[in-house]
C-alpha cells in the first residue's frame, strides 16, 4: 500500500511560516496583499478564489475581489488589470482562469506587471523559468516540488512523466523538473501508447483534467503518483488517476481531496510574499525552488 501524500499538512507548513514573515512585516506596519480578478460567475473558480482569499486571511495577507460579470470588455478588464498594476498597495495580481471566450486570454495574461505576476504566466515569467531564472514558478508545480522535497523524494536522475501540457500545470512542471535534474517525459492527449510510456517513470505528473484516466496498466510497481486533477462525478470527487486501483502498487501518492490543492493555495501565498518583498526591495527566499 503506497504512502498518502499529505498535501493539507505540507501546505499548512507553508502557511506556518509565511505568517511568521507576514506577522513581522506588521509589526513594522507593512500589510501586502493580493488582487484576484474573477470574471463571470464559472462556480468551480468562484469557488476556488474563496479558497485563495480564505488562506490569504488565515495567513495575514490582505486580499481583494475584483468579480466583474461575464461579458465585460477587453478594454474595460484591462483597465482593471492596469490599475492593479500601478497601485502601490498591491502586491500580487491574479486573474482566474479560464477566462470567457470573448476574452483574449494571452492578451490579459500579458498585461499582468511580470512584477506582480503571483501566477507565473506573463511570457515574461515563463522565459525566466525555461532559463534558469524564474522569479515564481507557477503555483501549482511549484507546491508539488514543496510536496516531494518534504518527503524527501530525490529527483535528480529519475524518468518523470508529465501528463498534460497547459500552461498551468503540465508546462511549467515540465521546466521545473527539469531544473531539479529529472529526465523528462511530456505526454498529453495526442500521445500514442499512453500506457508504454507512464509505466517508464519513476515519477508520474497526472494534469490531464480527465477524471481516473491513469489506471493500474499505466504504473510501474514503485513509483510516485502526483494527481493534479479534481472532478465531480455522480457527486463524488475524483482525481485524473484511479487511487484504489494505483495505490495498491504506487509507493507514494496524492490523494483528492487534500493532495495538491492546498499546496497550490499555500504557494499562491508564497508567490505573492516572494514577489511583494521583491518589489519592495525585502528580498526573502519563499516561493522560488
Ligand atoms: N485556474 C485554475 N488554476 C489556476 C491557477 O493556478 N491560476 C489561475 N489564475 N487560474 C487558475
């Protein structure tokens, strides 16, 4: 029976010691805060920025809504995003994706100071990470890489196989993989004999945002299993990997509920921390692996 990677305790760890700085930078009368920018009203990401702004209260850093309905303009969201960006007060910028269609994702995700970039997706952030440079990795690669360093799980060496490739999830922990000295794989929808290469690794990255996809046929005996996925199937929540069947041969791996989506959470805080220290000129070291 593989070991149940306990993502919410990680994560309150994370949350420990953010608090910790951020009760220091009170006392000297500085609060930071994120901007989170939700637009219509998708009731799963509504749902997940109540979460960001629950964990962002727990912590002691500020947070504030901008809920904007869903066939506002382009013009009218980029000068939200425009605002954000110059106030002094604020020091993470977040947009909640996915966006309407109507919206030019890329163009939003643009406008987002680099500076204030808590997501990591300005093109920007994305080259600094591809290089060797990132300021902020995105949140949720990011949160595994805390996850596997709090067990001790060594990478350096070792096949991961990422599943998926958006640029939330599967890109960027691709890149963060391999700055930790894995070996590579990316697989995503097109890919053929699916099972043939997830049975190769050491490490399997699961974010293909279909639910149970990996199955006991995709796992080698002895690996670690991360699923990034969350669904609600018939009422019950689910990830992308069948957890009975692979943690009867996994050696390690995330459950859902209470895997990776606290860590993302607790790394969002650790983005906007790192990043509101950095602007201010009180370099720390959260949120950069
Ligand atoms: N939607 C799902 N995950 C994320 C995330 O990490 N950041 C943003 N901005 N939107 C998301």
């Amino acid at each position: 029976m593989a070991t149940v990677l306990d993502g919410k305790r990680v994560a309150e760890s994370i949350h420990v010691q953010l608090r910790q700085t951020l009760q220091g930078l009170q006392a000297q009368g500085l609060t930071l805060k994120l901007a989170v920018v939700l637009v219509g009203d998708h009731p799963a990401s509504a749902s997940y920025v109540r979460g960001k702004q629950r964990a962002a209260a727990r912590v002691g850093l500020d947070s504030e809504l901008i809920h904007l309905p869903a066939d506002v303009s382009e013009e009218a969201l980029l000068a939200v995003v425009e605002r954000l960006n110059a106030d002094p007060a604020v020091d993470g910028v977040l947009v909640q994706l996915p966006l309407p269609d109507s919206l030019d994702e890329q163009r939003i995700l643009r406008a987002v100071s680099p500076d204030k970039d808590v997501d990591g997706f300005h093109p920007y952030n994305v080259g600094l990470a591809w290089t060797g440079q990132a300021r902020v990795w995105p949140c949720t690669p990011a949160g595994i890489l805390a996850l596997l360093q709090d067990y001790k799980i060594p990478l350096a060496g070792k096949h991961a196989v990422v599943v998926g490739r958006s640029r939330i999830v599967g890109k960027p922990m691709a890149a963060l993989l391999l700055q930790e000295n894995a070996t590579v794989t990316v697989c995503h929808s097109q890919t053929r004999n699916l099972a043939d290469l997830t049975r190769q690794a050491d490490l399997l990255v699961v974010a293909a945002g279909v639910p149970r996809l990996i199955g006991l046929e995709h796992v080698r005996p002895g690996a670690v299993v991360i699923d990034v996925g969350i669904h609600r199937v018939d009422g019950q929540l689910m990830g992308d990997v069948d957890f009975s069947a692979v943690s009867a041969v996994a050696a390690a791996i995330t459950p859902v509920p209470g895997g990776v989506g606290p860590l993302t959470v607790a790394q969002l805080l650790a983005n906007t921390v790192h990043l509101g220290l950095r602007r201010r000129g009180l370099e720390a070291d959260e949120g950069c692996p």
